[in-house]
C-alpha cells in the first residue's frame, strides 16, 4: 500500500513558508481537550498519525504542491538534471515555485528515461552531434554548425514577422527533425495552482546521445521560446544537462557562451550596425528603437538588448532597465488575461479548451508517434504511455489516435 511520506508534508509547508501554527489554521485543524491544533498537525508530520484525504487536499490547495508529492520517496531535489545555470535570485526567491520546479524536473526525468529505453528496442544509433563542441571552438563555429545540422535558414524563420508562433514552429520542427524532443512544459497538471514563472526558468536540456530533451517554459512568449530553444540546442551541442533562467550577466561562463550562440544565429553582428549607439538617447527612446528593430525579426527584445550591451551600444544600467521592463510587460499580460478569463466565465463566455489538444502541442509530434508505435508494437504499455504522455491509462490510445475515436463514435 501506497503511504504517505511525513518528512514531505513538512517539506511542502516549508517551502510554502508557513510556521507549524499558521498551517494549522489555515488547514481548519481545531483544538480539543487532548491536543491543540498545532500538536495534531505534529503528529501528522512526525508519521504517528496518517493525513485523511480532505486533509491531504486541503495542503495540497495550500501548500501549492500535488498531492502526489506527498508520496514521493523523498522531497524533489533541487535539480535532477545536470547544473542549475540559473542566478542566485532565480534559484531562491519562489520557494513554491522552485518547489514546483524540483517535481517538475523528477517528472521530465521520468518520460526522457522511458524514451530512451523505447528508442534503443528500435536500435536507435547514438546522435554524433550530442557532445560534440566545446567552448574553445569558439561562438562563430558553434553556432554555424548547430545552423548546418538543423537545415535553418534565417529568412524563413523570419517570413512573417506578425506572427511569431509560425517563426517558434518552423524553428521547432527543424530541431526535432534531427533526433531532439523539445516540450512545453510549465505547471504540473494544474495551472491555476502550480504554474512556474519564466522568472524561475526559461528553460532546461537533458544532453542523451540516444534521447537528448529540451523544455521549455510554455509561459513565456513565443519570441523568447525561440531564442530559449537555440540557448538549449547549444547545451547539448556542448554535452552539458541543466536549467537555464533569464539572461543575466551574472550567469556562469558557460550561459553566456550559449547565450551567444542562440544570438548569433538569430541576429548576426552585422545587423546591430543598423542600430546605432543609443547611449545618448533617452530609455524610452531606446526601448522603442530596440522594440521595433526585435519585432520585425521574431526577435526576442532582451537578446537584442543583450547583444547591444556586449557591443557598448547601450549601457549596462540601460540593459537592466529593459530587463525588468519586460518583466514587468510579460507579468501585466499575465494578470490581464487571467482577469478576462475570469469576466468571460462570469459573463458565460468562456470558449471550452480541449485540454487534449494542448498537451499533444506540448509533447511534440516526434514523441507522440514514438508513443503510437510502441504501443501498437506491445513494448509500451498503458501503464508506462501514461507515464511517457501525462494522460490517464485508460485513455492513452484515444489520446494517441484521437481521428479514431471520432470514426468510431
């Protein structure tokens, strides 16, 4: 039988910043003549007395953690994947959300083991270029040899400038038509609870010669997912696995490395020249200049100003400025829609999301048909496909061939 774990209850509470007392009232636990709420809530932490399933919901709302945390062996890790590349402050500042990220990670880690072992009962050769650099190749040669391998070509990335999901799918493509698995990934099955802000990480990349991985915070904007995409892509053209977070200048050598070769391939130095120094106008002026010249190139707007800064073309204060800009851009458009999701459902208005429909984006195409293959062949079973797809046992293969299901009804 399945028991709960103790010591993750008061993991949870903890990384929800909450005393012993305050998660007692918050949990509805009352006093009696034999213990006090707070002693009944130690018992329950300390293993002398097992949570009720109210109970576990109750934490699970507020503790912001699924209540299949409270199983695990042990609390998530920090990281199960590699290096955490990330500054101090992302790494720090949202317990809860790093709290999130840490299952997140154990979750990722659990469908890139079963990939693998479905790609080497096909015999699945190793990927050469896995590995394959190193940071003494220098920027030029790395970032013209991930652009070799993928078949990428700038000006169809950037055909259509107003639409930045056709310029992030194009790119998408060409990195899973080589052997990578890229998905979009930002909460654990419930976004309204446990949604982790591209403020804690942008990114993360598995470097397997056999299964090599790539997620992507599927919150953040369409532009910055493609520059993300290429910073990973360099990560694995390096061999190194870990979490990547915003572009920073306090980043380790070898973040900014990637952080240059995404940027090469994306806006060749050539075409800074176009704009000039902006060190002698005012932010606004800049923001906009910056804005505009991003926009029209699917570029993310902090990589160009990234790149203007190694240049000198701005400043580093200017730099910083435009960083918690966006920020503050990206967390208003959050807090908008949430507010008209909320006055669409309070009108009647609410268009119905097939939630189907959102985690097949998520996975990707390549997986979902390494998916159907495996279980069409008996060597994935219902049981493992749920694992691999995040979706019940019983519904996997409607999952996986939803056209069926629709002839068949």
């Amino acid at each position: 039988m399945v028991t709960v774990n103790p010591s993750n209850l008061r993991w949870a509470r903890n990384a929800a910043k909450l005393s012993i007392a305050d998660a007692a009232k918050k949990l509805g636990l009352s006093s009696s003549s034999k213990s006090t709420a707070v002693e009944k809530l130690q018992r329950i932490e300390s293993g002398d007395k097992p949570p009720t399933q109210p109970q576990l919901s109750k934490m699970a709302n507020i503790y912001r953690v699924p209540v299949v945390a409270f199983y695990l062996d042990s609390k998530p890790r920090k990281s199960d994947i590699g290096e955490d590349y990330r500054t101090l402050p992302q790494r720090s500042e949202d317990a809860v959300a790093n709290a999130h990220l840490a299952i997140l990670l154990s979750n990722v880690k659990a469908r890139q083991s079963i990939t693998r072992d479905l790609l080497e009962d096909e015999d699945a050769e190793p990927l050469r270029f896995v590995s394959s650099a190193s940071t003494k190749m220098g920027v030029d040669r790395v970032a013209s040899e991930i652009v070799q391998a993928l078949g990428f070509n700038l000006e169809q990335y950037r055909r259509r400038p107003s639409q930045p999901s056709f310029a992030f799918n194009y790119l998408r493509s060409r990195i899973q038509s080589i052997g990578v698995f890229v998905l979009l990934m930002s909460d654990l099955g419930h976004p309204q609870t446990t949604t982790i802000p591209v403020s804690v990480f942008r990114g993360f990349a598995i470097a397997d010669k056999i299964a090599p991985y790539i997620i992507i915070n599927r919150k953040d904007s369409k532009r910055a997912q493609s520059f993300t995409a290429l910073h990973e892509v360099a990560h694995l053209w390096l061999g190194t696995s870990g979490i990547s977070g915003m572009i920073d200048d306090a980043n380790s050598s070898l973040e900014q490395f990637c952080n240059r070769v995404a940027g090469s391939i994306l806006l060749p130095r050539h075409e800074l020249s176009e704009l000039s120094s902006l060190r002698n106008v005012s932010f606004e002026t800049a923001f906009e200049k910056i804005s505009e010249f991003a926009n029209y190139r699917n570029l993310n707007r902090a990589m160009v100003a990234y790149n203007l800064k190694l240049e000198e073309r701005i400043s580093q204060h200017t730099w910083h400025q435009i960083n918690e800009r966006l920020l503050r851009e990206h967390a208003a458009r959050e807090r908008l829609e949430k507010e008209q999701r909320e006055l669409d459902k309070a009108r009647g208005k609410t268009t119905p999301i097939d939630a189907n429909v959102v985690r097949r984006n998520s996975l990707g195409d390549p997986l979902l048909e390494l998916a159907r293959r495996s279980v069409a062949s008996g060597t994935l079973t219902p049981t493992r496909a749920s694992t691999l797809l995040g979706v019940n046992p019983r519904k996997v293969r409607s999952f996986l061939n939803p056209e069926r299901l629709r002839r068949e009804t």
